[in-house]
C-alpha cells in the first residue's frame, strides 16, 4: 500500500449510494401534463356535466397516491366548469386498495357523488353512485390489430367445433377509449373465418347496488359490465365463454394475475401495448395455483381464524362477513373479525393467537403473496376449499363475492347435512407431515361444558392467588397458556429487603 492510499475501512461510508443515479421510466399517467392535455386525459367536461346534470351540491374526487399531483390543477379545472354552487372535495387519505371507491371518506364530508380516477376494479359500491375516469393510456390501434390478428386466425384454423371457436376481448381500463374500435376491426376481420369474437364494455358510471337478500346477489365474474352485441355469426350459434380463448390487452397487473386464476382452464394471451408483444399467459397459472394450494393447506391446519375487513366500499362485502362467520361457526372453527385498513406485518403481528386470515377484498386486492406475514392469508373461496372434508380441489377458482355466497345457498338446499360420527378422528396434515387432532369452538353448551371439566387444558390460572378459571371458548386464553413464558414471578416484591452492607472503596486498578 503506499502512502498516498488511505487505508481500506471495514465498512463503507455509503456515499456511493446516495450519488448514484437510477434511470426510472415513469408511467404515462404519472407524468406531468399541459393544460390542454390534462382536461383531454382526466375528461374534465364530462365529468362536469355528470356533476351539473345530476344536480350534486357535494362531489367527491378520489385520486390514487400516483396522481395526486394533479388533483390541484383538475379541482380548479372542475371548479370553473360547475360554478360556484356545487362543492368538490379532494380525498387525500391513502386507502387499502386504490381501486376500490372509498365511500368512508366520501361520507365524511357528506358527498353526493363520487369521481374516481385511475384503475379501477369496477365493484359495486353500497351507497354511493359513481363516475370513472380511468386515464387515457397510449396504445397504437393499428399495431395492436395485427398482433391479435394472427391470434384469430389460428383459432379459424384450428379443428374445434364452430361453437367453441370464439374469442372474449378483455383489457385494463385505461384502455377503454379505444377499445370499442379494436373490437370493430378485429370483428371485420374474423367475420369470414367464423370465429366469434365477444366483448364486455366498461361502463364510466355506476350507481350503487340495492339492498338485496345474500341469496340473490349477482353471480357473473363482472356484474358492472354489460354484454355488447357480437357479430352475427355469434347469434346464430351458441357460444359459451368457458370455451372461448381470452386476449387481454394490457401490462403485467393483478387484474391480469386474477383473470388467469379464475380462468386457469381457458387459453389466455396477453397484448403489452408498450412493447407491442403478445405472449401465452397460461403457462404461470399453475405455478400459481400451487402456491395458492399450499396456503390452502395451512389453513387446514388452523383452528382460529381472523376475517380482515379490507374494503368498505364493495356492496356485498357485509354478507359476506356473515357467510364467512357462519361456515366458521358450522366447523366449529374459532373467528375474530378485524378491520385493519392497510395491511402490513406489523399490525398483523398483534394478533398471535390467530393461526390464519381470511381477506374480504375486492377481487384485484384478495391474493396477497408476500411472504413477510407471519400467518397464511386465503381468500374466501379458499377457506371454503380448506373446510372440507376431503382435501381436494379442482382448478376452479372463484373471487367474486355474489358468485360465491349464492353457490354456497345453492349447495346448502342441494344437499343434507350429515353429522359426523366420530368428531374426534385425526386428521393429517400436508404441512407437518404428522396427525393432528382439531380444536373445537362454539359447541352445544352442556356439550363444552363437559369438554372443559373433562380436559385439564381448559383451567387456567385467573389471577396471582392461583384462583381457576376455565377457558370459555377463548382462543386468547389458550395461547397465552400455551405460551413457554407466562410472566414475572408471582412473589416479586414480596420478600423482605436484603440487609444493607458497606461496598468496596478506594481506587479501582486494573
């Protein structure tokens, strides 16, 4: 080493890190526009004429956190179009999935309408009507016609039936202003080879969904949207979407990842409008799936369950919460039911005694994969699968709401319910490799009342002068006696003080 080189430290002082200079390429509804731009991209003028028309004395604007840069410039935009007798308020608060409508927030300042921009999940609200303006996304028509041209055709060429020869046109919302004109085109191109070519249109407004009974909710995957008539070959046949092959026009996004899960059986292309590339979907499905099937698993093995209140904005999300309670309650399953807001660790981490999570979320926010939750989260439909009795399941997924609570309806008047003789039997676990013997919550109270007097795990001790209690259905309760440490000593601080002596003096040395 010479001596003009300073010496290595062990560690570096992490200035490097701070200079360096990262490229990021910003999303086109991220980026700054002009003026003129602004009012074509956010739709200022029919958003103003929704609100004037419809006669709204209070709106609500509801931005995602990536455009709140332009909520300033958009409010005073709408501002001057409206005048001075109707209200506009801009919802600031971060909530737990930007694409569901925040109807909380809207409710605080007393609005009539809310104007959500960006993505959306499209999920009907409870009380609220609302107007969408999803963006403006660039997409080259032309381009995008010819990728999915070659698509078409490979389905005319193919040796299915004419009735299973159809093609179902999905695609993210920002696409929406164009999508009537692709649809047209590829239309006129397929005419010929007798592929039918089916498409669901968007709609910008919704009005909320009336009060109805849990057992006649919608069932269809998409209940806002409506079906747009096909070509003329598609009347004269019947054609079923189950069989038809799905090109979905748009990026890498949970709204693509949930239509591959819900559609696992269907041949899925997707359509990137940045890159001009179609590719086949379908091949990470199962991987997917698989991972989906182990947290499955794990919920098997639970015995205290957590619903999470992720939206409050979705209409069926309250029978919902009932039916999740109820089919809990029939397994005799323990359930607490949570409203967290936005998830993360740390908060989940306060309930330890709960062995697994239940996510009642719209359809884009209910499959969360991250890994740093100490507990399995599932989804509904997934808790009805780990419920059962046999350990199967198909590769059908379901993530609607109606869809599920009016199957489960159906089931239970289809079939009688048959007790299980011996309810004790072990069960064996794919998780741990061993048998285990299952908790039971909430039974017949004579019934729980033997349990506890039968089973020396059901006394715990209720205070420090060593007073019994039983457990009484708490899940709490057990995991706190199950607990390797149960607290400080009892008889901390009920000695007699040590006698007090001289200490050491002097200079200490060495």
């Amino acid at each position: 080493m010479s001596a003009d080189q300073p010496p290595s430290a062990f560690s570096a002082s992490g200035e490097e890190v701070i200079a360096r200079s990262i490229d990021v390429d910003a999303t086109p509804s991220a980026k700054r526009l002009e003026s003129s731009d602004l009012s074509e991209f956010y739709e200022i003028d029919r958003t103003a004429e929704a609100i004037t028309r419809g006669g709204y004395k209070r709106t609500a604007l509801q931005f995602p956190d990536e455009l709140l840069h332009d909520s300033v410039p958009i409010y005073r935009l709408l501002k001057q179009k409206v005048g001075d007798e109707h209200e506009l308020y801009v919802l600031a608060d971060t909530s737990y999935g930007s694409c569901c409508v925040d109807e909380v927030a809207a409710q605080h300042v007393d609005a009539n309408l809310v104007v959500h921009y960006g993505h959306a999940c499209m999920s009907k609200t409870s009380r609220l009507p609302v107007v969408y303006v999803f963006g403006r996304k660039p997409i080259d028509v032309e381009a995008c016609v010819e990728q999915l041209a070659g698509i078409v055709t490979s389905k005319a060429d193919s040796n299915e039936p004419a009735t299973k020869k159809a093609v179902l046109i999905r695609h993210d919302v920002a696409y929406s202003y164009q999508a009537g004109d692709i649809v047209k085109q590829l239309r006129d191109q397929a005419h010929q080879t007798g592929v039918s070519i089916l498409y669901h249109e968007i709609p910008t407004r919704v009005d909320p969904a009336p009060a109805q009974h849990p057992d006649s909710l919608p069932s269809d995957d998409n209940p806002t949207s409506k079906q747009v008539p096909s070509d003329k070959s598609s009347h004269s046949l019947a054609v079923n979407e189950s069989d038809a092959t799905i090109i979905y026009i748009g990026e890498e996004s949970l709204a693509l990842t949930n239509l591959l899960m819900t559609h696992s059986s269907s041949e899925v292309h997707s359509y990137n409008p940045t890159t001009n590339t179609v590719r086949l979907e379908s091949g990470r499905t199962n991987r997917l799936l698989m991972r989906r099937f182990a947290a499955v698993q794990r919920a098997r093995d639970a015995d205290v369950f957590g619903i999470l209140v992720g939206t409050l904005g979705v209409a069926s999300y309250l029978p919902l919460i009932s039916h999740l309670r109820k089919i809990l309650a029939k397994a005799q399953k323990k359930s607490y039911t949570i409203s967290v807001g936005k998830l993360n660790p740390a908060k989940l981490g306060n309930f330890m005694e709960i062995e697994c999570f239940v996510l009642a979320a719209c359809p884009e926010n209910s499959v969360i994969e991250a890994k740093e939750f100490y507990r399995p989260m599932i989804t509904p439909f997934e808790l009805e699968v780990a419920l059962q009795a046999e350990g199967t399941w198909s590769n059908r997924y379901v993530l609607d709401f109606g869809r599920l609570i009016a199957e489960y309806a159906d089931g239970n008047n289809d079939e009688n319910e048959e007790v299980d003789s011996d309810p004790d039997q072990p069960t064996f676990s794919l998780i741990t490799g061993k048998y285990r013997h299952a908790k039971r919550f909430g039974g017949i109270p004579d019934q729980q009342s033997d349990d506890a007097n039968a089973s020396p795990s059901a006394l715990v001790v209720r205070n420090q002068n060593g007073t019994m209690t039983t457990l009484s259905d708490s899940a709490a309760a057990m995991f706190l006696q199950s607990r390797s440490y149960q607290g400080l000593d009892a008889r901390v601080g009920e000695d007699a003080p040590s006698i007090l002596e001289q200490g050491r003096h002097g200079i200490a040395r060495g």
